[in-house]
C-alpha cells in the first residue's frame, strides 16, 4: 500500500479504503493554543502533538488526522485585555468535539483510536470522553501523554536540568529544545526567563507551590489541590530554566516518543476488537 502521506487530510476516499483493507487504527493528535511565556510560540503543545506523531506514523505506517489545535486552558487566559493570546476551549464542548471525531472515524471503518496528547490540561477532562467512545462503540481507543512534568521517563537521559530548574515544565528545557528542532525561529531566546514558581498570594499559610501539577504540598506532603491559574504563581508564563535547551536535544526526544508511540501502535493492533455501534446516526 503506497500512499502520499499518512495524514488523513492529505488522501481520497479511495486512499483510504485501500489503508482500510488492511489496517483499522488512526491517529488524533490533540493539543492547545496557549501562551507558553515570552520566547516560544503558542502553538507550542501543537508543534510537539504534530511532530511526535508524524514522526510515529511514519515509522508505524499508521494514518492520522490534522491536530485538535484548541484545548482546555482557563489557567492560562491572565488578565482581561492583556493579550497573551491563549483560546481556551471549556471541558464539555471539547469533550464533545474529540467525540465527534471520534464517531466519524469509527462510522468509516476505524476501529483503533488513538489520541496522541501534547497538552497536561487535556487528562483533566478525558476519562469520561475515552469510556463514551468505548461503551457507545466498542471500539478500541487510548489517550497518550508524550511528554515530560514531573515525570522525565523516556527522556531523563537527555535532560540537563536538575528537578529544581524542571526540565519538563510549561517553556523550560523539553519545550524550548522541541520547538528549536521544529524551526529555531521560533524562539526567541533573547525573551526568555528564569522563572522559579512562587506561593501563590491566596494561598492558606503553610501551603507550596512547587510546579504547575495541581497538588501543592503541606506539612511535607501532597494531599490537597487548589484550581490555581498560571498568572498567580508565574507572571512570565515560564515554569523553569530554558536556557539549556538546544534543537539536538529536541530532535532526541521526539525521536524517543515517537519511537514508543510506533512501538505501542503496533502492540495495539493485535488486541481484538469487536466494533457493535458503527454507523453514527446522531451526528446533526
């Protein structure tokens, strides 16, 4: 089978089907737009969702669709006429949304769905859209979280932070260096801080901020969670040191995400599925 691209926005209806007769799994790419401090784009989340799964596809040989470029970010809006730019998206229209994709997909012949998420805000919302799709279809369909907050994983060889300087938050090291290794002129390092998070002025006496995860720390351990915005413990957007970043290191962990995802893309197709709702007939 021999197509001119894998992503699905680029074929015919004849392109997929052949792709049909022999393979049932695709791809969804999901991200955000968001502002991701002064020096990166703020497609940023988008650029990596794209990459990472380009770079799976192409390797796995496996379809996807163009990327869900809006997600949900109310923490990121900042104040009113401020102009950082962020679109937010709220949870039950997105969710609908992701779901509508879904059934379309499942409605011409996929069975396998694969969201590839690039946005930490999105696994906030998704479980009851993953278990919809599941009950409603029986197709089969999984949520990946390629990237890097608190947990390196993959990439912890690579990353030259220490845990103080959080190499995987919101524009430190991980981000910076992917955005270089997809077009350097995007970065404007020139713009960029250091930023170290800080206790959040509401904040009840005791409680710490310590990265951008919703869990703060009291008396030494992580037992609350407080619906903070990014505005209220990091007026640059920035969560980190990026100023170790480089395009060779961006280029080494999209190739070891994208490598994992082709490996798990092959392991899902041996799973048997068995789809019992395929033809979408609420879809107006």
């Amino acid at each position: 089978m021999e197509l001119p691209s894998y992503n699905i926005a680029d074929l015919a209806p004849p392109d997929i089907q052949a792709y049909l007769a022999e393979k049932d799994i695709v791809m969804i790419p999901i991200a955000s737009l968001e502002q991701h401090g002064p020096h990166l784009p703020l497609a940023t989340d988008t650029i990596q969702a794209d990459e990472i799964t380009q770079r799976a596809a192409e390797r796995a040989e496996v379809l996807y669709t163009p990327c869900v470029w809006f997600g949900y970010s109310p923490q990121h809006m900042y104040g009113p006429g401020e102009g950082t730019g962020t679109i937010t998206i709220r949870s039950q229209i997105l969710l609908d949304v992701y779901h509508d994709v879904a059934r379309s997909l499942i409605h011409h012949g996929f069975n396998r769905l694969v969201f590839v998420n690039n946005h930490g805000s999105n696994t906030k919302i998704i479980d009851p859209l993953l278990r919809r799709i599941r009950y409603e279809t029986g197709a089969f369909v999984t949520f990946s979280k390629l990237y890097a907050e608190r947990y390196l994983g993959l990439i912890d060889p690579v990353m030259e932070n220490p845990p103080e300087e959080t190499p995987g938050w919101h524009s430190s090291e991980l981000e910076t260096a992917q955005v270089m290794a997809h077009d350097e002129r995007l970065v404007r390092m020139d713009r960029a801080v250091n930023q170290k998070v800080k206790r959040p002025d509401w904040f009840p006496d005791g409680f710490v901020k310590l990265d951008g995860a919703p869990e703060v720390e009291f008396q030494g351990y992580q037992y609350f969670l407080f619906p903070t915005d990014h505005s209220d413990f990091t007026p640059s957007g920035v969560i980190g040191n990026p100023f170790r970043a480089t395009a060779e290191k961006g280029e080494q962990t999209y190739e070891l995400y994208a490598a994992h995802l082709a490996a798990a893309l092959e392991e899902f197709q041996k799973v048997p599925v068995e789809v019992h709702t395929r033809e979408w007939r609420d879809r107006a």
